[in-house]
C-alpha cells in the first residue's frame, strides 16, 4: 500500500516527470502499473492469511467432532429374565442330548421351568430360580460335589445310595439367582447314568445363561 501511494504523488509531481523514460527510476506508466500489480498481490495474500483456520484448530475441531458422534455403548440384559427355559435347548442342543421332544413350559413352586420328558427312557427339567443364589439352595451336603460349568460354579447332586435313577445339576448366576437342571430316569435306576444326562444337558444350556 505505501509502493502504491507513493507512485501517485511522483505522478503530480509534474508533467516533465511523467515524460521521462520507463527506466528511470521506475516512474514512467510501465513502474506504476508493476507497483499497483505488487501492491494488490500483496493485500490479497495479506487477507487471504487473515481468514485462514490454523492447522491446530482444524484438527481440535475434527477430534470433538468425532468424539461427539460416536455411539454409546448398548446396555445388556442382566439376570434370567430375558430368558426363556423353553428356549435353551435348540434342535442341535435336543439331539446331542438324546432328547426327542419339545419342551413344555411349567412352573414349580412360581419359578418358571420347562420339562422335556422322553417317553420310556428318561425326563429332564431346567428351573430358573430368581430369588436364590448357589449358596442359598438348602441341599445336603453328603449328596452335593463342587463342580464348574463353563463360566459358572456348580454342584452335582445325587443320592448314591438311594440309587433312584435321579440326578440334578445347579449352576450358580451371579450371587442372587441359580438355574436348576434335574434328570429322572424312567423305572429310576441308573444314578449314574442320570448324572451323565444331567451334565450333558448343563454344558449345553450353560453358555446361554448370564
């Protein structure tokens, strides 16, 4: 802008000076138009500067952007009551199981249970109890062994000198529910068989609970 002003007033300065030769000392009309080109130049460079984001705010702005947009994570069920005990045992679960029929849903002493009975071979029955955990069940202690299930601490119980043919696993959820998995052999013999049934069972509908 001074480059500019200046070029004006050698220009009223008179005409002999604008007379003179383009060289000299840059004030014929050719010098003027090169510092009114110059002087242009540089107020555009000069606004162009002025209204340009610095790379650090570019990037600040970027980083809270994508922080803002990013999904919460979803919340996931707790307990047994998204559960369905009809719904543990699958067509491939039934069959791995020896289990040929489906399930009836039931209710013991108001805990939701569902029953698959076989006829002439065997029953099973897994009960939700919602209220107790593991170490709140009343279960002798002569009849109950510690197990682990999957994620999930258990006990097998049987009467072995009984030998009725009847044999339960309990699975332990969380420290206020357990799920109750409860095998009876048809003509109640075979403890030990009807412990097997029972363990296969637990290990299938195991990895399904909380």
């Amino acid at each position: 802008m001074g480059e500019l002003v200046r070029a004006e007033r050698t220009e009223a300065r008179g005409p002999g000076v604008a007379r003179g030769p383009a060289g000299a000392c840059g004030r014929g009309p050719g010098a003027r138009r090169f510092l009114l080109a110059a002087a242009l130049l540089l107020l555009l460079t000069a606004c162009g500067q002025q209204t340009a984001a610095p790379p650090a705010a570019i990037g600040h702005t970027f980083a809270e952007a994508s922080a803002t947009a990013a999904p919460a994570p979803s919340a996931s069920p707790v307990g047994l009551a998204a559960l369905d005990p009809c719904t543990l045992l699958s067509p491939q679960d039934r069959s791995a199981a020896g289990v040929t029929v489906l399930g009836k849903p039931k209710s013991i002493a108001g805990a939701r249970a569902c029953d698959w009975t076989v006829p002439a071979t065997f029953g099973v029955t897994v009960t939700f109890d919602e209220q107790h955990g593991l170490a709140d069940l009343d279960v002798a202690k002569k009849n109950a062994t510690k197990t682990t299930v999957g994620r999930h601490p258990g006990l097998k119980v049987a009467d072995k000198k009984a030998a009725d043919g009847t044999c339960a696993v309990l699975l332990g959820v969380g420290d206020r529910a357990s799920v109750q998995i409860d095998v009876s052999n048809t003509g109640f013999s075979d403890t030990s068989l009807a412990c097997r049934r029972a363990g296969t069972v637990a290990g299938l509908v195991e990895p399904k609970l909380p």
